[in-house]
C-alpha cells in the first residue's frame, strides 16, 4: 500500500515538473516573438539566433491542456522568425538547417500547425539551402513549401456536376478507358505558354525563382474540361451545351475527328476517391481576363493572387468555358498522372469525322464499364449536397460523402454522334445515341 502511494505521488510531482517546463517553454516563447517579430531586419543582434531554442519542439504537442491557442502557433512563429534570420543575418549551416528541418518535419507529422505557417517555414528553409549552394535540398523545402501554400489558400473541395473533355483517339486515350482513369498533364506540356500564369512569372534570372519554377515542373499536374454555363440572350436551351462546342471540336478533338468525354462529378468527393493524402487537389472555373493578365508585369511578378496562378486565362480562350482540376504532388517527377475515375463517364460523343475504327476501339475499351449513377431515397430538408455558384456561373456542387439513403445505381454509359446542324451553318447537334448494350 505505501509502494503504491508513493508511485502516485511520484507521478504527481512528474506532471507538474512538465507542467512548469511547458509554461516556462510557453514564457519564453511568446518573449521571443515579442523582442523581434516587430523590428526590423537589420537590428537583430547575431544573438537573436541563438536565443531560438530547439527544447521548445518538445513541449509543442503538449500545450492544448495548459494554452487556450492553438497548439504549434507559438512554436511556428518562433520557427519562422528564426529562419528568417539565419536566411537574412547569417549563421546558415548545414547542421543547423537539418536540424530544423527535423523540427519541422517532426510537428509536421503530428498534423499540428497552420499551412499558412508551414509554407513561410520551408520558404525561408529553401531560401537558407541556396544560400549553402545546396540547390537540390532547396528544391525539396520548396517543393514542401507550395504544398502548404496550395492547401491554406486552395482548399475548396468542389466540383463541377458535369464536365466535358474533348480529345484525340490514340492509343492514351483507350488506356485510360480501359482502366477507368483520367490522366493530368504537366502545365508546361500546353499549347498556351501562358496557360498557368504562376510558371510563366516564374520564368526569370533570380536563383530562388528558377528553383521554385522547377517545383511547379515537377509537381503541378493539370486537366482541362468544358462546361455549360448560363445561356445567352436568344439561345435555345440545348445550345448552351458545352458538348455543342464548334471551337473545341475543331481545336481539341482532332477536327472532329476525335470525341468528347461526358463526366458526371454530381455525388464524387475527389478527395475521398483519389485517396491520395500527400497530394492536393483542387477543381476551379478559370477566370477570363485581359486586364488581370496586362498587370503581372515584370515589376508586379509577386502580386499574383493564389487564384489567378492558376485559374487566369486571357479573354481569347474564353470559348473554352474552362473548369480545371490541379493537382500538386510534393513527390512528383514532372511526368503525366492518372488518378482513378470509376462509374464517372456518362457518356461518349463522336466527332463529324470520326473513324469505325476508333468507334469500335472506344466501345470496346468500355465494355462491361457502367456509369454510377445515384437515386434519392430522402426528403430535399435532409440534403447534404450543397450547390455553389462561380464568379463564372457555373455551378459547382460541394462534395460530400453520400448519405445511406443514396443508392447507387448503375446503367449503360450512352454513345453519340454528332451531325451538321441543318438549321444553323456552322454548328453541330446531336444525331442519335446508342447504348453501350
């Protein structure tokens, strides 16, 4: 009886020895950020460096029961500000970079902190690699870095109900049919140079830029849909239609000869299909604009908001009516990805000009395949499904994972072919479809 009190005392006083160290981490911390996070750069002493102390990674997850804040934002702050300072003030080491790497990658993979902070931290951490000449382990700080940029600043989960692509036959395209999957392509892979702004901005002299633009080789792939969007004044209701589009049957479907793809995203939650937790995706309506475009002159490269890298094309491709899915992998090697889409492809759209070859090839390619449709069994109060607009109007769905009253249903995907509209020179119409069966 008496061993046992004393083991109960004795851990006790063990919690409020950790318990004083975490306060006193905590003081310190918060003395630290107060003494230099204001001033500027130049006034730091060389000191400032070597008041950052690496105990305080050790106190960071257990700060929730003693703090009412969030649990690394203490940590983070004191780890950005140091960089900054072994970046800008000297003292940059190889010893002394890995082993804040290893802070970083340690809280890192306990999922604390902000992204927003993270991306600041491996910023400063590649910008000390250059320093070191170290251009390799500066790429890969970077790489982590717009990974965490990308998930604060980027992190809408939705998609289109429905999105169009249009493409050649080849022998890619029957792969990828065969076995359920869309493939993403490198920006710089494009026909437009200036297709995703963010690359073209990044193309200039600076040490630092160049391996950033590297990054975004490497890592950010890309794949390009049409949708329909609100009707013109005038139109008939079918004419809205993105697979009605002229332009992009001569422009990406190999003059008609190819075929448009019809992806039905209504009840998808990428994220939970993808399944790919070290990568981040994300589904947007690009932004048609010339203006935007004439201000990121070379004085103005860092203005960029977030949205426009990405989603800005010029006022000429806005026949495209463009919704785009990016993805950033931080372990990418520049090369085209394919992710898994099962039960996504309603339908299949023939060109003018399309062969009996490739007809067969492609239907054969989608044999036994369905398309995963979705039938409601609850009330419209009971909804989970949230619909959004776009500053583009086109309407975007908020993923969620479907309800149990959901029941998936699957049917024969459709196949059409395309015709000369009689009634209109110049534009096409649907002839007739046909069930897979």
């Amino acid at each position: 009886m008496l061993k046992q009190n004393y083991y109960i005392e004795t851990i006790q006083l063990s919690s409020k020895m950790k318990h004083s160290k975490i306060t006193q981490a905590i003081e310190e911390m918060k003395a630290y950020i107060t003494k230099y996070e204001n001033n500027p750069i130049e006034s730091y002493p060389q000191d400032a460096i070597k008041e950052f102390k690496k105990e305080w990674i050790e106190t960071t997850p257990h700060f929730i029961p003693y703090e009412k804040l969030q649990p690394y934002e203490l940590y983070e702050n004191c780890l950005i500000l140091h960089t900054h300072l072994l970046h800008l003030r000297g003292g940059v080491s190889s010893k002394k970079i890995e082993q804040i790497m290893s802070f970083t990658h340690k809280y890192d993979r306990q999922k604390g902190g902000s992204p927003g902070n993270k991306h600041r931290i491996y910023h400063n951490i590649g910008l000390c690699w250059l320093c070191l000449g170290e251009e390799d382990k500066a790429l890969n700080a970077f790489k982590q870095s717009i990974f965490s940029c990308l998930q604060h600043g980027l992190n809408r989960s939705l998609s289109p109900d429905v999105a169009y692509k249009f493409t050649k036959c080849s022998d890619y395209l029957l792969e990828d049919l065969k076995k359920q999957k869309l493939t993403l392509s490198p920006p710089q892979s494009f026909n437009d140079p200036f297709d995703c702004p963010i690359i073209e901005l990044l193309n200039h002299n600076e040490k630092a830029s160049q391996v950033i633009r590297k990054a975004y080789h490497e890592c950010l792939t890309v794949s390009c849909f049409s949708c329909n969007t609100g009707r013109e004044e005038g139109e008939k209701c079918d004419e809205r239609e993105a697979h009605l589009n002229n332009l992009m049957w001569a422009h990406y479907a190999d003059s008609h000869k190819g075929i448009c793809i019809k992806y039905n995203f209504s009840m998808l939650s990428l994220r939970d299909l993808i399944k790919l937790e070290d990568c981040h995706i994300c589904f947007q309506p690009i932004k048609y604009s010339d203006d935007n475009l004439a201000d990121y002159s070379s004085d103005k490269r860092e203005s960029i908001p977030l949205y426009d890298s990405f989603f800005l094309k010029g006022e000429s491709w806005k026949y495209e009516k463009e919704v785009r899915l990016i993805m950033y992998d931080p372990n990418g090697q520049g090369k085209h990805v394919s992710i898994p889409i099962p039960g996504l492809i309603e339908a299949i759209y023939f060109g003018l000009n399309y062969s009996s070859e490739d007809r067969k090839a492609i239907k054969d390619a989608l044999t036994n395949k369905t398309f995963v449709s979705y039938e409601c069994e609850r009330s419209p109060e009971d909804s989970s499904s949230q619909i959004e607009k776009s500053d583009s109007e086109i309407i975007f769905t908020k993923q969620t994972r479907p309800q149990p009253r959901l029941i998936p249903k699957k049917v024969p995907i459709l196949f059409y072919e395309m015709e000369k509209d009689p009634e209109h020179f110049g534009r096409v119409r649907v002839k007739n479809s046909v069930s897979l069966l």
